[in-house]
C-alpha cells in the first residue's frame, strides 16, 4: 500500500556497467515502457561518463537521472573526483555512501556526512545507503549499525530535502538472497524512527525509505505489501530493460492496490 504522503520510487543502479553508447541503447529499450507509468517516480543511475548522454535522452521525460557518487568539494585538486556543481545541471539524485564504497573505497559514515551535505548544497537529492553485514546480523547487531550509520551520515544537519534512504544488507546485494519483507519492514521502521529523532517527526513522514538487495520483478510485490517500504534500490535486475520495467510495473500495483 502506498503512503499518501510519498511517491514510491524504484532506482536503478547500474553500477560500472554499460559504455555510454550501451547506455543509451538501455535508456532507449526501456522508455516507452516506463513511461506509461505514473504512480512510481523512476531513476536510473547510470556511470558518469554516461550521464550527459542519459540526461539528453531523458531530457522532455519525467524520468529522472541519479550519479553513482559524488566528492564533496566543489572544484579543485582532486584528481579523478566529480563535484556536486558537475553533476547538478545532469542528475536530480545521488547514490551516497554504497556499500560497494564503504567496503572497497574506505568511505565512513563522516564521509558520507560530508558528500550528502555538498550534495543538497547544490540541491541534488542524496539516496543515502546504508546496511549490515552478514556477520553483524548474525551477531544481532543490524540496529546498532543502521542507527550509527544514520546518525553519523546526517549529523549536524538541521533539514534534509528530498532526503531518501536505502537500507540494503550487504549479504543480500548481488547474491540472490534477498531479506524477507518482514526483517526488512522492521529495519526501515527503525531507521525512520531514528530520521524522526533526529530531523523531526514531519520530515520522517516524507521521507522515502527504500529495500536494496537481490530485488527482481519475482520478489518486489513482498518488500512493496508493506507501507514503510516506499520502493526499491535495484542493482543487476536494472540493466535489463524487460526486468526493470516488470519492477516498476509491479510497484505501480503494489502500492496502489494491496493491503497488508
Ligand atoms: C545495489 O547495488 O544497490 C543492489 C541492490 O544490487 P543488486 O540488486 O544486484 O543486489
């Protein structure tokens, strides 16, 4: 069932995948499709170098475009880096704090803090993700980690616009062992519990909470039964065109037909 106070959202994150003509070619493939589709907002995230050519195609389209990442200075020597001033006039989102970043780029929850800040200076909107790992969970330490995750990547900030999180447990990401919607359900309850905490009970209500992990056309209808979770953040199953219309399609009934 849908919350009438936010539009479900499906993103696709298609990762260090596509060249830029590939990319087009996606864009392309899924559409028309995707456009017949009005209750879901729609985001793909393609690699950088794509996004200009991804931005052109989707330019007249209420599909919106989303960066991988972003450093969080605006200019300056910083060699391989892309600023939020770069990204502004191509992306309206951006991934922050993947767990492919923590885990193979060292990004903490202070940097996280500094590139969501630079972020909505420049009014992008951060999909902030965060997530345990198979050996926190099994030692019963999923809260502790999302909460210090939350708190640590939105300290300090008094506001956050169009602020969206991902909770995606890194056991599930590409391993084809999705959470349940119950265990996820429970997480995301927590994690807007700690949003309201710390932004305020109103800012919490619009927050959009997302599930990543090993989602497919099969398996969304049983994160999207449950009201707190407003969408999905979809890694492989998004660079097939058939497959991420079918995630859309399946949000689109989910959230505007189902009840728990
Ligand atoms: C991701 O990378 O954010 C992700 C959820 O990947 P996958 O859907 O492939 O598990």
């Amino acid at each position: 069932m849908s919350s009438p106070t936010r539009l479900p959202l499906i993103a696709g994150n298609w990762k260090m995948n596509t060249t830029v003509a590939e990319a087009v070619t996606l864009v392309r493939a899924m559409r028309t499709e995707l456009e017949r589709i009005t209750g879901v907002e729609q985001v793909v995230c393609p690699p950088f170098v794509s996004l200009d050519a991804v931005h052109r195609e989707l330019e007249a389209s209420p599909i919106q475009v989303g960066a991988q990442d972003v450093f969080w200075e605006d200019k300056g020597a910083y060699t391989g880096e892309i600023s939020p001033v770069m990204l502004a006039p191509l992306c309206r989102y951006v991934i922050i704090g993947h767990s492919e970043r923590r885990q193979y780029f060292g990004e903490t929850d202070e940097i996280v803090n500094r590139k969501l800040r630079a972020s909505l200076q420049h009014r992008l909107s951060p999909i902030m993700c965060v997530g345990e790992t198979l050996a926190e969970r099994e030692a019963g330490q999923t809260d502790l980690i999302i909460e210090r995750q939350v708190r640590g990547g939105l300290a300090g900030l008094a506001a956050c616009p169009g602020l969206v999180i991902a909770y995606e447990p890194i056991w599930a990401i590409g391993t084809g062992r999705a959470s349940s919607g119950a265990d996820a359900e429970a997480v995301i309850r927590r994690i807007r519990a700690a949003v309201a905490d710390l932004l305020g009970e109103p800012v919490a209500q619009i927050t959009r909470i997302l599930y990543g992990g090993s989602v497919t056309s099969a398996n969304v209808a049983e994160f999207l039964r449950y009201p707190e979770i407003d969408g999905g953040l979809v890694g492989g199953a998004s660079l097939r065109s058939d497959e991420f219309v079918a995630i859309v399609w399946s949000t689109e009934i989910a959230k505007h037909s189902t009840t728990i």
